[in-house]
C-alpha cells in the first residue's frame, strides 16, 4: 500500500509539469524560465535517483527520472527558443 502511494504521488508531480512543457514547446515563449533553476533539479533529480536506487525505493527512482525528463526538457526549450 505504502508503494502505491508513493506511485501515485509520482505520476501527479510528474504530471505536473507536463503542461509547462507542452506550453513552452508550442509557444516557444521561455524569456521567463531560468535555465539555472533548471540544472539545478536536474541535479537534485539525479541524486534523488541515485539515492533511490542505493535505497531500492523505485517509485523515488521513477519519479525523479519523470523530473529530471521534464525538466531537460524545458531546459532544451529554453536554450532553443531564447
């Protein structure tokens, strides 16, 4: 139960973040977004990530690289489109 928690936790807070994605790929509008903010979860995703798997904590593991996706991918709309 205590998995399916997490999971479900997760796949919202990935979620989350699809619609910013899909804004900043279809306007190509990002003056506003911070490339810094972006590495740096990009970073903390990533030892999220470690962490999670060193703990065998898969829906941490998963959630993170949902995040560290998203935010890559925001990243690269940044770069591209500033």
């Amino acid at each position: 139960m205590i998995a399916w928690l997490g999971t479900i936790a997760g796949v919202i807070t990935v979620g989350s973040f699809l619609p910013q994605v899909v804004r900043a790929w279809r306007t190509k509008r990002t003056g506003d977004l911070s490339l810094g903010t972006f590495a740096l979860l990009v970073f903390a995703g990533t030892m999220w990530m470690v962490y999670g798997a060193l703990m065998r904590d898969w829906p941490v593991v998963a959630t993170n690289a949902g995040m560290v996706a998203m935010n890559l991918a925001l990243a690269v709309a940044k770069v591209r489109y500033s």
